[in-house]
C-alpha cells in the first residue's frame, strides 16, 4: 500500500523531520543558523508561514501555512533539505551504501516526511502544544520556556501563552504524530 499525502491549497500542515539514523545534528548553534538559513531563502523564494516549530537535536516538528492558492510543500522540504545539506562537510557526512548511493543521495535527512493537514482549531491548538512540550518530553529542557529553539518563545512575546506553560507535565494526546 502506498501512503498518499493530503495536498491541499492554502492548508495548514504539521510536520515532522527527522535526521537519517537520528543523529543529533542540530546539536549546535552553528548548525541551527545554517538550517534557519534554509528555512528563510526557501521563504524568500516560495512563501509560506511557520506558525510554530521546534529544533530538537535529530528532528524538528514545525506547522505551515501555505498561500491561499499552493499546495507544493514537499518542494519547500527538498529544497530546505538540500540548502541544509550543502552546509554538511563532506568529512562529517556518514558513508552512503545501497539505493542511496546509486540514486545519488546524501545521509542527513530520512527520506521521507510526517505531514498531517490540520483540521480546526483545536487540532491546531493540539499540535501547538505538542511542538512547545517537545524538549520536555525528550529529556533537553525542563520546562519548555528553556529550549532555545522553539516558537513557544514568539508565542509568550505575542501574550498567546504563559512563560510558565508546561511547568507542570502536560496531558497530550497519543494520536499527535501518528495521525
């Protein structure tokens, strides 16, 4: 069976990324101003609006908006990926075997992507709280104010939560991820 993607125009979506082999590779400021930089240009080029994310050392979870009349976010994430990739040295790039190799690929980004269009507010809201407790709920932070790389920062800014939100463990939902 193959998995078919919801391309919806104007849609909001929640992804998740994840590092090839779950290597840590947004363990260092260097290295998240390099993909904050491929965020930006790809923006520049195609617009599209990050309503919340999180760099977490192997992977990130962000939510995009998209223009009222596209649909194409998976030439968003190559091109992200690929921007990302080109900061790489080549010395620290794992060695490629297999299909890999023979499609020319490089080892930094999992092939693939989690996309889940979002539906109401409420599932909005669902995977907003999900994205800000994710240093939390990996063992990097806390309390989700303490994670550097993380949106919650511009939401407590704009008053939209408190600087004391997760605090306390938060009851979220299992199907989060793995819609």
């Amino acid at each position: 069976m193959h998995y078919r993607r919801d391309y919806t125009p104007g849609a909001t979506y929640f992804f998740t990324v994840v590092t090839f082999g779950r290597r840590k590779l947004f363990n260092h400021p260097d290295k998240i101003a390099q993909l904050r930089l491929a965020f930006s240009d790809e923006m520049a080029r195609r617009p599209f609006h990050i309503d919340a994310i999180v760099i977490m050392p192997d992977h990130l979870h962000t939510i995009w908006t998209l223009p009222t009349d596209d649909l194409d976010y998976s030439i968003r994430w190559r091109n992200i990926k690929r921007s990302f990739t080109t900061t790489v040295p080549q010395e620290q790039r794992p060695v490629v075997l297999g299909s890999r190799q023979r499609k020319n690929e490089q080892a930094i980004w999992q092939r693939r992507f989690w996309e889940h269009r979002i539906r109401d507010e409420n599932d909005f809201n669902q995977h907003v709280d999900y994205i800000h407790y994710n240093p939390v709920k990996h063992g990097v932070a806390l309390r989700p104010v303490d994670w550097p790389y993380s949106s919650i920062h511009r939401y407590i800014r704009n008053e939209l939560i408190s600087p004391d939100w997760g605090s306390n463990p938060i009851n979220l939902s299992d199907k989060i991820g793995h819609e």
